[in-house]
C-alpha cells in the first residue's frame, strides 16, 4: 500500500482459495501481524451484462476496524483492486 504521502507499506497476503471467475479468499496481515483480517472478493456478471465484483473484509473486532479505517485501508483496498484490474486486462 502506498499512502497519499507516497509512504510505501508492506503487506502480507495468504490465499486461502480461489475459484476462477467466482471467489477469492484471503488473509491479509503483515510480517508483525500475520492475521489482520480476512478479505471475500466475489466476482458476478449482472444480468444485462458488464462484472460485479463484491470484496467484503472481516475484521476480529470493531477497535480493529475501526483502527483499519483510521490508519487508510479502504485506500489500499482501492489500489489493490486497481492492480487486479490492471493485471486481468493485460491478460
């Protein structure tokens, strides 16, 4: 993740399934904290065409999300569906 004041974060990712064109899961943590909280993308095609895609994050607590919503994780949620993006396009 990088903040707004162009500060880089390291993140560390365990993919605990993915079912192509449906579902990933994922833990999302850091070489500190290995389980910060776990991450659901789901992956529709609504009717009259286009995708949707769905990405829900769970949290152990609520002091952990909302420390999650203090420290900008919904910006790194962004970029990381940024790069995705990026990386199905090229493909």
């Amino acid at each position: 993740m990088v903040d707004h004041e162009g500060d880089e974060y390291q993140n560390r990712i365990v993919y605990d399934e993915i079912v192509e064109l449906e579902r990933l899961t994922y833990t999302h943590g850091s070489d500190d904290d290995l389980e910060q909280f776990r991450v659901e993308v789901t992956f529709e095609e609504p009717d009259g065409g286009g995708s949707k895609l769905t990405m829900e994050m769970r949290f152990g607590s609520m002091d952990e999300f909302d420390e999650a919503v203090e420290f900008g994780d919904d910006d790194g949620a962004k970029q990381t569906l940024k790069r995705l993006a990026d990386y199905l396009v090229a493909k």
